[in-house]
C-alpha cells in the first residue's frame, strides 16, 4: 500500500513513516501544505494521513484538491483538535475516518487496514479471486489452496494488480506505487517485468491462471472475475 502522511510535526511524521513502512508499506512524508499539494497533484496514493493544521494551509483544502482529482485514495485525519464541527466537515467533503491526537500507531494502523478493506475488498479479512487467496493482514498469498512464497514487491505487486483488475496499469503507475517517488530517478523500468514474470510464474507453477495480460505499447491487465 502507498501511503503519503501529511503531518508538520517531523518527529509524529517519522514514527509514523517508520511504523507503517515496518508494517510493509511505502510511505512519503510532507510537512507543509505546499509540498503534500505538489505529492498530490503528482502521484497516486492508496491512503492519505492528513494533519489540519499545516504551514502554508489547511488540511481540509488538501482534501478537496484530491478529490478535484477524482482520486480513490482513502483519507484519515488526524488532528489535536477534538471538535465536532471539523469532523463533520472533514467527513462531509470525503475523509473516511478521524484520528485524534495523541495516539497510538497500532490504532492508526488498524484504521488503515480496516479502510482499504472496505475500499478494496468491501471488507472481507481474506481475498478471493477466483482461485487465488488472499489473507492480508498475514502476507500470506495461497493458489488452489497450496501457500505461494512471495517477495515482498511480488506481493505488492499483486494486491496493485488485485485492487486493479480488469484495468489497465501503465509501467509508470506500477513502477511509482511499488518504489514512490525515488522512482523518478530510474531511467528504465526494465526490472518491472522481471518482477511480473516472476508473479507470473509462481501462480502458474501452483495450477493457478495466467492472468497477467500484456497490453502492447500500454502495459499491463491482470485479467479475472
């Protein structure tokens, strides 16, 4: 999951940013408003983590200015302030949920996880896709009921797949989610395809489908019901 934390306290940013990457996830951090708007009108994002209070802006500006972009992402506030009226608009212009502060990263953590659920997977703690299951909050990925051994970006590589199926991903979508934006620094994405080759296969050698389409020129389709 790509997860952009919005938070100008850098010491709350950091622990967040460690724990959530430790729990599998990348992550990138912004500290003011200005460079959260510049992530967001540049990237794509699965989860937001957003803070109202921010230098150079508001929180709740940052929100609709994603959803101006139509974007799927999930949103979760988190804020010092307790107030009744900034949950209210926050979850009336599109969060789906409100954290505040202080408090523990293993609750933030779970919210997350229960989000992306209802989001992606209308809430189900296992995933299944035709004969692929999947049980999330262990990484354990099975295949006719017989356990596939991922790498860690083989398996993010088909949960992008999974919450994307049937659509069409472009080299650069799947290079940005699995890497971030350090991936703006690579001059090729040849080591794209040695990973869905290797996804490939080991799905195929377990009697699973050959679900991942090559769209000429575009990039790629994972095909399912």
């Amino acid at each position: 999951m790509k997860i952009l934390i919005v938070e100008d306290e850098k010491a709350l940013a950091d622990s967040i940013l460690t724990y959530l990457e430790q729990e599998g996830n990348i992550c990138e951090a912004a500290l003011d408003f200005q460079t959260a708007s510049e992530k967001i009108s540049l990237y794509r994002y699965d989860c937001l983590i957003i803070d109202l209070t921010l230098p150079g802006g508001n929180g709740l500006t940052l929100i609709n200015e994603l959803k101006a972009t139509e974007s799927e992402a999930g949103v979760i506030i988190i804020s010092a302030k307790d107030s009744t009226d900034d949950k209210i608009i926050g979850l009336d212009i599109g969060a789906d949920d409100y954290l505040t502060k202080p408090f523990h990263l293993s609750e933030l953590n779970a919210r997350i996880k229960s989000l992306m659920r209802r989001r992606s997977f209308s809430g189900k703690r296992e995933i299944i896709i035709d004969e692929i299951r999947i049980i999330p909050d262990l990484f354990q990925v099975f295949v006719n009921n017989s356990e596939v051994v991922l790498t860690k970006k083989e398996y993010d590589l088909l949960m992008y797949f999974l919450t994307n199926k049937n659509r069409v991903l472009t080299k650069e979508s799947i290079a940005e989610h699995l890497w971030g934006d350090d991936i703006d620094m690579a001059d090729s994405y040849d080591f794209i395809y040695t990973h869905i080759k290797n996804l490939r296969r080991k799905i195929m050698e377990t009697g699973g489908s050959d679900y991942i389409e090559t769209i000429y020129k575009m990039g790629y389709k994972f095909k399912a019901s």
